[in-house]
C-alpha cells in the first residue's frame, strides 16, 4: 500500500533542488540535467460515466523564487482509435470533460498541444473495476486510532495479481460549543423558554488527503482483504459524533501502479544522493514533436466503484479534549446585570437554583452557540438517513 499526496508539482519541485550532505564539511550541488528542469507534468484519469478532470504544470527548482501554478493554455482532448473525441475546457485549472460511455474493446488517450509541441499518452484499453465488497472501521485497542479498512470484491481474474487505486470524501457531525432553549426576555426581565434559536447540530465535507494504491501479490487468491487505507486519530473532531466515507476504488494496470510506487519512493527520498530524478520516473505520456520529457500517467478506467460508510462514536474509545467552561457564569443576577449581558451580544443558556438557595446563570455568545461559527452547514446531507452502508 501506498500514500501519495496531490498536487504532484509539489512533490517534483523539491527534487529538483540542492542537496546538502549532514556532517560534511562541502554544501553539495546535485548535478542536474537541464533537461530534468521546466518538465512538463501531467495528472489525471480517463474514466466512463463522470467528470474527467486532468491538470498540466511544470517541475521547478527548490532553491528558485517560483511558485506552483498550474497551464491554462493548453488545448487538451481524449481520443479514441474509434475516432471518438472528448474535448475538455479549462475550468479553475482543471482540463474538464464529461465521458457517459467507454468501449471495452477501443484504446483511448489523452492528447495535447501546447507551445508548439503536441503530447500523447499511450492508447490503453479501460479496464473494469471490481464492486468494493465491505469497508470498516477498527480500532484494535482502546488507545489506538481508527483505522479504515476496504475490501475489495472477488476479483475478475484470481488467476494474476490485481492493482488498484483509492480515494475519499468524507463528511462528520459537528456540534456547537453549546445550546440553550431559553432566553432572557428583557420586557418581562425574567428567563423565557424557546428552542432552535441557533443550529446547534451541523456536517463539514472535506476530501481525502492522499491516493492509495494497493497490489494483491500478497494476498490468497489476489484478493484483497481489509487493506488500510488511512485512519482517524481518536481525538479528532471528525469522530465525535457521527462520521461518514465515500470511497471511490479503480482497478488500474501494473505499469500505473509501478509509477505511483516510484513516485512516493522519490517523494520520500527526496535530497538523497541516490534520488531519482524526474525523468526517471516512468511514464506513459510522450511529447510527439521532439525529445522533449514528460512525467505523469494517465490511466483508462470503464468503471469506478464507490462504497458509503458509516461511524458512530459509541462504538469506539473517542477522547473530546477537555475544555473550560468557556460560559459567563452569573449567580444571583439583577435584572439590570442581565441586561448588560444582552447588551453585550450574550444569550441565556441555563437559569436553575441551587441547593443553597442561590439563582445560577450561565451566558454564552452567538459563535459559541450557533454551529456555523465553526465552519459547518446546517442542511443535512441527503444520505445522512441512511442506517447502512451502500456500495455503488
């Protein structure tokens, strides 16, 4: 199993940088091939039956003043060896086009011309893509975090190793820090009784923060079983409550899955002696009009499998960060007290007597009720109703 973190120009871009030898005396200057610098690098897949979306940069040096940024000027499309044509437009950055339907039996790339020069990548046929049969959440003792697990179904071909590649979207239940269902009338100068005054209860969406790649060599009969694919820690916000997955699973072929390894195996030892460089990472995408190197692979997929899961925190050890009560606290408050923390933008949020005789208030501010404050939306997701888990 593999991580690999987007964008790619990220990763490229240091590796082109200098190396320095820890405990020599000598900086020392990786000798670099001018034509390692200024490459072009391409990232995307061609997939039936959604948005395809590919992105086009350059790598740059480290030790330079340049900042990543994506080409805009390029004219990209994906063809067919049937003669059909995709032509994307470029939206945010994103080379975009729509694909309902792939042909088993036609090969399909990716071509582009920019600055004179015209790039391919290699005709591939798309390949299927298995049903995810299950993913979970295990946390193996009450101390550790938790851990998400795919399993794959059974795999068209059990015959010869399988390659995949995963991604995620994640949405979880948010709460504000408090709630109240009273409030202070400042006409009748006394505590009132009213609820859904602020949305207490909210979802946040985020995607997930790397690609996984995985290969069932290791695996009887190459299926895949609970493979990691990343994991929550125990005191994070997404697990307080109620937390759900999207998975989107691809098959892709060895060569693809040959290129992500090499690219986190250089990512993770970038400044190395021995790092590869840029171009020597393989690819499947080649500049037609001269010798000019690319680094990227563009996969072809028929299908993409998704998978919807579910966490409640009730069936894990989940620690909520200690806090201070971040509340006014108010006992024995006269009307004109009251008011002034009205005045002050402060809402009711408990009004009881103790067992002492003595009328306890405690106020809060909007931001500490009101669940948007902390970055949430208050509609509720349409599959937030679901009860199981769903594979697409």
């Amino acid at each position: 199993m593999m991580k690999l973190r987007k964008p790619l120009y990220h990763v490229l871009c240091l590796l082109m940088g200098v190396c320095t030898l820890s405990g020599c005396i000598e900086e020392y200057e990786a000798d670099i091939s001018s034509d390692d610098t200024n490459l072009l690098v391409v990232e995307g897949t061609i997939c039936a039956s959604k948005e395809n979306k590919f992105i086009l940069s350059r790598t740059y040096a480290v030790n330079t003043s340049a900042t990543p940024s994506t080409i805009t000027h390029a004219i990209v499309s994906v063809h067919g060896t049937d003669g059909s044509e995709y032509t994307t437009q470029c939206i945010d950055g994103y080379y975009s086009c729509w694909i309902d339907d792939l042909s088993p039996d036609v090969e399909y790339y990716l071509h582009i011309e920019m600055e004179g020069e015209v790039y391919e990548s290699e005709p591939q046929k798309p390949l299927r893509t298995e049903k995810i049969a299950d993913v979970s959440g295990a946390q193996s003792t009450p101390v550790n975090n938790v851990e998400i697990l795919v399993t794959p179904d059974t795999p068209f071909d059990s015959g010869q190793a399988n390659y995949y590649a995963w991604t995620y979207d994640q949405t979880w239940e948010v709460h504000a820090d408090y709630s109240t269902v009273m409030y202070y009338d400042t006409e009748e100068l006394k505590p009132s009784f009213k609820t859904n005054q602020f949305p207490a209860r909210g979802w946040k969406d985020a995607p997930g923060s790397s690609i996984i790649v995985g290969a069932s060599s290791n695996y009887e009969g190459q299926h895949i079983r609970r493979l990691k694919l990343y994991d929550i820690e125990r005191t994070d916000e997404r697990i307080f409550y109620r937390y759900s997955g999207l998975v989107h699973q691809r098959a892709i072929s060895k060569a693809e899955y040959e290129y992500e390894v090499a690219r986190r195996q250089a990512s993770s030892e970038m400044g190395g002696l021995f790092t590869p460089q840029p171009s020597a990472l393989p690819t499947n995408i080649h500049c037609l009009t001269s010798q000019k190197h690319v680094i990227g692979f563009v996969g072809c997929s028929l299908n993409t499998s998704e998978y919807r899961f579910f966490l409640n925190a009730d069936d894990y050890t989940i620690i909520h960060p200690q806090k201070d009560d971040a509340r006014v606290w108010l006992d024995n408050p006269k009307p004109e007290e009251c008011l002034r923390l009205v005045n002050k933008g402060m809402y009711l949020c408990e009004w009881g007597t103790s067992s002492t005789g003595v009328v306890q208030t405690a106020w809060a501010y909007e931001y500490q009720l009101d669940v948007r404050y902390k970055g949430a939306y208050i509609e509720q997701p349409d599959f937030w109703s679901l009860q199981e888990n769903v594979s697409y």
